[in-house]
C-alpha cells in the first residue's frame, strides 16, 4: 500500500489556515499562538517555542492592513451603488465585517511568518 504524503509531512496536522485561525503552535499544536485577536504571544505555554524569534515579518502589517482596506472601501462602495442601503445598516454591517477582516488577516500573516520561521529552523 503506497501513500502520497512526503516524509518531511506532519501526520494529523491541519492545513496552514486552521491552524492560523485557531492559534496552534507549529511544535506542538497546543492553542498558544495568540494571546488574544493578533496579539501573538511571547512563547508556547506547552511546549516553550519562542514566537517572538520566529516572526519577522512586523514591519510589512500596515502593508497588509492598507491593502485589505482598499478591498473593503471597493467593496463597500460597490454594495452601496448595487443596493442603496441606508446609512445605519451599512454601519451595522461594515463595522463587524471590517474589524473580522482586519483581525482575520492579521492572524494569517503572523501565523504565516511564524510557521516559515519554524520551518527553515528544522533540520
């Protein structure tokens, strides 16, 4: 019986964006990445590993953040000419739609970072 997996694969590990959004450790798989919305944390509460060394990419989050903004004021503008909302609901909507994206985006940029990071430091 032949499998497809590579060796270097990680059996029972979930794909890149789960473990992003639910903050799992790359070592260990404990829910310590985060310590709350995209605040990473200093280190795994589990396992040690310090997140702090392994993410480098801090200095490209307002890149990120302007270019999902942009994305957001297309689509806003967009939803406000195909259906003329009043301006309540389009708060009301907007709002939690904006903060989600933003924390959403966030915590899959820093996850990426860390997990590339964790990955170029195996051997």
């Amino acid at each position: 019986m032949t499998t497809d997996e590579s060796p270097t694969e990680n059996k029972g590990q979930p794909g890149f964006v789960p473990a992003a959004l639910s903050g799992l450790c790359p070592r260990c798989g404990a829910k310590t990445l985060f310590d709350g919305g995209a605040q990473l944390a200093d280190e795994c509460a589990a396992c040690g590993l310090d997140f702090l060394k392994l993410e480098r990419g801090g200095r490209f989050v307002g890149v990120v953040t302007m270019l999902l903004a942009v994305v957001l004021i297309m689509a806003a503008l967009g939803m406000d000419e195909w259906l003329r909302p009043p301006l309540w609901a389009s708060l009301l909507f907007w709002g939690p739609v904006t903060v989600g994206s933003v924390i959403g985006a966030l915590r899959l940029y820093k996850a990426m970072w860390v997990y590339r990071g964790y990955e170029e430091r195996q051997p």
